[in-house]
C-alpha cells in the first residue's frame, strides 16, 4: 500500500508518485513512520481497530470540504484521497477476504491504488459521502473478520507479486494501511 511520500516511481498526471514497494515487511517490525508494529496485532484485535480508525477518519472529513482537498504538496494525497483510498482499501480486502474463506488459495487480481484514484476522482468526491461509505466499508471488514474462526484462520491467499497470506497474517497487514495513513494525514503516531 501506498505512504504519504509516494517516492518508488515516476509521477503520474496528478503529481503523485506511485508506491511500488513491498509493504509486507510491516508484519515483521514496527513502522518506522506510523509506529504500529503490525506482526504483533492479536487477530481478534483487527475487526475493533477497523472500526476506530474509520471513526477517526470521519473526525478528518468533518472539516472544511475545501480544507480536507488541499493536498500539503503536489505528491502528496490530500485528507480526502487518502479517505477514499482507505474506504476502497476497506472493500477491496473483503472481497479478498472472502476469497481466502471460499475458495482454495486463490490469486487475488492486481490493484492499481494510484489508477483507481485518478479514475475515480479522489480528489472531487464529497467528503461526507465519503465518510459514510468508509464506515459502512469498515463495519462490513469487521463483521467478516469477527465471523472468521478456528483453523479458517489458517486460509491462504496469493498476491500476483509472489506474497503470500493466511487470514491471520492478511488481518495484520490490513491493518496497517489505514492507520499508516491516518498517521499520514495527522501526524499522530498509534
């Protein structure tokens, strides 16, 4: 996933660098950047973090629209794209969730996170609507993740770059990406 600095690529259209990098190295040592160690996340403790950084996402869409769009630098996502970026993150990882709980080690299809957010006008959605669709995107992740038991901890799923995932490490690593970003758009370190 990607980070605020964006600096593994060229810079597309809208000034930002797209994020190349392997992220799965957050599940074995802490971020240097957001300061959560990820690896260290109890699984059972993934679904209410889901739900509290969606409820502090919503604090961030509550300011001035024009505000929550202002990006801090060219390459750098505003309030708002990195709002929508959490959202679809949100979605995304529960498609792939339910992939990893109905089907037998599945490849998950490639994402362009930097594409989608040009596509889809990041940048120009309304940030209220926003932020109810990253609550209900986040409230659906939890339930799933709660309803995931026993040995379907165990799952495993395939990323097209070669990684590789039970549930229990995929919850880890979701959970990094949203509270990485909220780190990216306030500063503050979990």
């Amino acid at each position: 996933m990607s980070t605020s600095e964006h600096i593994s690529g060229t810079a597309g259209d809208d000034g930002i660098v797209p994020d190349t990098k392997d992220w799965t190295w957050v599940l074995e040592r802490p971020c240097v950047d957001c300061g959560l160690h990820a690896g260290a996340v109890g699984r059972e403790d993934v679904a209410g973090m889901i739900r509290a950084n969606a409820v502090a996402w919503a604090g961030v869409l509550a300011g001035e629209p024009a505000a929550v769009r202002l990006r801090p630098r060219p390459e750098v996502w505003s309030d708002l794209e990195y709002a929508c970026h959490v959202r679809d993150v949100f979605r995304l990882f529960h498609v792939r969730l339910n992939l990893m709980l109905e089907q037998d080690d599945p490849l998950f299809a490639n994402w362009d996170q930097d594409e989608t957010a040009v596509a889809d006008r990041y940048g120009e959605q309304d940030p209220a609507v926003v932020a109810g669709e990253l609550a209900q995107a986040a409230e659906v992740l939890a339930v799933a993740f709660e309803g995931v038991s026993g040995e379907r901890w165990e799952r495993t799923g395939n990323r097209g770059d070669g990684a590789r995932f039970t549930v229990e490490s995929f919850s880890r690593y979701l959970i990094h990406d949203p509270v990485h970003h909220l780190y990216d758009v306030t500063g503050e370190r979990v």
